[in-house]
C-alpha cells in the first residue's frame, strides 16, 4: 500500500501566473523522488479534486486511488478563489504538476485538461457530510449545484451516491449518467479518465438491478478509461463466473496492482463456491496469472470505447435508461457480441 506519508508525495504549492488579465492557476505537488513518485503513478488513475482539507480549509487535492495512495491537499488562499476559478474556467483546466524541486516534472494533462471543479465549497461540504454518514445534509449543497447547472461530474457522481446511499439505485444512475455526460472533452466525443468512476458505479447500481448487460457495458466502457480500478475488476468478473480466462485474468490483474487481497479471496470463494471448487486452487491460478500480467495493456481496449456516443448508444441499445421516477426494467437484453468475445 502506497500512501502519503511514505513519503510519495509530500506536499505542494500553486501560483497564479499573468496572462494579460488572467491569472492562471498552477499547481505542484511535490515528490522527493520524482522516479519513485512516476512509478507509484505509472499506469495508474490520477483523481485531481477540490475538497476541505483535513484542517476545514478548501484544498486542491492529488490522489492515486488505485494504488491506495492517500489524497495530499494544497490548500487555498481564500483571497485567490475567485482569480482561481476565473483562470480555471478560462482555460478548461488547473494546470498540474508533480515536481521535484530540481528541474524535473511529471506533467498531468491526461487528467485534468477539461475537467471542470466545484469551487464554491458546495461540493465540499456534501463530500464532507456523505463521509460523515449524513446523507440529507449532503444533498442538499450537491442538489443545489445540480440545479443551477454544475458541469463538475465529481458533483453529479457523488449525488448518485448519495442516492445508492440512500437505497434508490434508480435515481443513482440518473446521477452517474449526469456525471459521465460532464465528464467529456470540450472539443470532440471523447470521455475524460473522471467519467471511469461514474461508469463503474454505475455498472454496479445495474448489477444490483438485475440488468447485467447493461453493468458489463457500463463496466467495459470504465475500464478502458481506467484500466487498473481494483473495484470495476472485481466486479468485471463477477458478471462472467464461467469465463475462466476472463476471471483469471481479472483477478490476476488486481492482484498485481496490489493491497486488495481480501477482496480478491472473497470474489475467489464466490465463484469457486459456485462452481464446486477448492477456493485454494483457484487462488493459485489467479497468483499465477497475476505473474504474467503487464498493467501497461489493457486486452479489451478499443477506440470506440473512448467515446461517449458509443457508450450511450450502447446503453440505449440494451434497453430502456433507469429513471429515478420509474420503475427499474424488469428484463435485460444480451449484447448481439457477448462482451467476453473481445477477449
């Protein structure tokens, strides 16, 4: 488990650079090691975010979720705020860096060109109240943003787990679709690395609604985004127990990520179970696949997966869309092309 205070890394700085009457925002995480920093990052989802730090002052912060590695926060001068977000919205971006403090960067264009913040604190204070447990007060701000427009998919995926929270997977979806939707690049059809999460929780809210194929279009659309998501893996292979390969492969790729072990012996003792197998022989196959994994190949990528088109008509195709106000579908359709043939 890789986290912050290893010493990946351990703090940052912003400055907001002239540009004839914009000021843009530069923010610098700083890694002492900027090679051990690349490595921990290499292949690996970057979840840029602006939330309160754990001093209660709004911070922009850098995390590596698949990797466990612990969110580092920069704070920010309230008197920047608005200058702030004037250059974000400007420039459709926050410029972000990991640096070294001798000349060296790893830039993060990947993750946050076009991604669009929260930066009124409504959508921290709903992060703030969900992980505190109280749902109502963190609906509230977040369906205050909704409603007067927000284009930040952090705010619309955090709505949508509120919702599953809240046991209405129905409105949940409504959510996440917002969410993806927004997270979509300004100039073409493409889906940002932020639509991954949406997708993925979405792949599960249908799981648990009965409609699988719509979870494993939700869950391959997700994972070509973000190809090492511990969670969209374990749940990936859940869909397709009989597939050997494709479990196999699943869990041997969690496994080479690394730190979710418990997880992938409970997925193991589900599917063994199921099938009338020692739980430990199949645990040995998925330690052996995991040896012959390379994070940096994803084997199910296709182009057309990128795009937000392809997704929803995908979604459309399979049936009708879960509507917070209707009733869940009570049949699924199979894909024309079972997913696992892209194997």
């Amino acid at each position: 488990m890789m986290l912050a205070g290893d010493g990946v890394i351990d703090g940052g700085s912003y400055e907001l650079r002239e540009q004839g009457n914009l000021a843009i925002p530069v923010f610098a995480f700083h890694a002492p090691d900027l090679a051990r920093a690349e490595a921990v990052l290499k292949d690996m989802y970057v979840d840029l975010d602006v939330r309160f730090n754990q001093a209660g002052r709004l911070a922009y912060h850098l995390g590596v979720p698949d990797r466990q590695l612990a969110p580092v926060a920069i704070p920010l001068d309230e008197r920047d705020l608005i200058r702030v977000t004037a250059g974000a919205a400007t420039l459709n971006t926050c410029v972000t860096l990991i640096v070294d403090g001798k000349g060296g960067s790893l830039p993060l264009d990947r993750f946050c060109v076009d991604l669009v913040h929260d930066w009124t604190r409504n959508y921290a204070t709903g992060l703030r109240e969900f992980s505190a447990g109280n749902l109502d007060a963190a609906v509230a701000p977040l369906q205050f943003l909704v409603d007067t427009s927000s284009r930040a998919p952090a705010v619309h995926h955090l709505l949508g787990r509120c919702h599953r929270a809240r046991g209405d997977l129905n409105a949940a979806v409504h959510h996440y679709l917002g969410a993806v939707r927004h997270a979509c690049s300004s100039v073409d059809d493409r889906m940002l690395p932020a639509a991954a999460g949406p997708l993925s929780d979405m792949g599960v809210a249908l799981k648990k609604l009965g409609m699988t194929g719509k979870a494993a279009h939700c869950l391959l659309h997700s994972l070509h985004l973000r190809p090492n998501h511990p969670e969209a893996l374990l749940t990936f292979v859940t869909l397709f127990p009989q597939t050997e390969a494709l479990v196999l492969y699943g869990l041997g790729r969690v496994v080479a990520i690394g730190g979710r072990e418990p997880l992938v012996d409970q997925v193991v003792a589900g599917i063994a179970g199921a099938s009338g197998r020692a739980p430990a022989d199949l645990r040995r196959q998925v330690d052996d696949a995991a040896a012959r994994v390379d994070l940096a190949i994803w084997p199910l990528a296709r182009p057309d997966l990128a795009q937000y088109t392809t997704f929803h008509d995908g979604l459309d195709r399979l049936g009708t869309h879960p509507h917070p106000n209707g009733a869940a579908a009570t049949t699924d359709e199979t894909p024309a092309r079972p997913w696992w043939k892209f194997w």
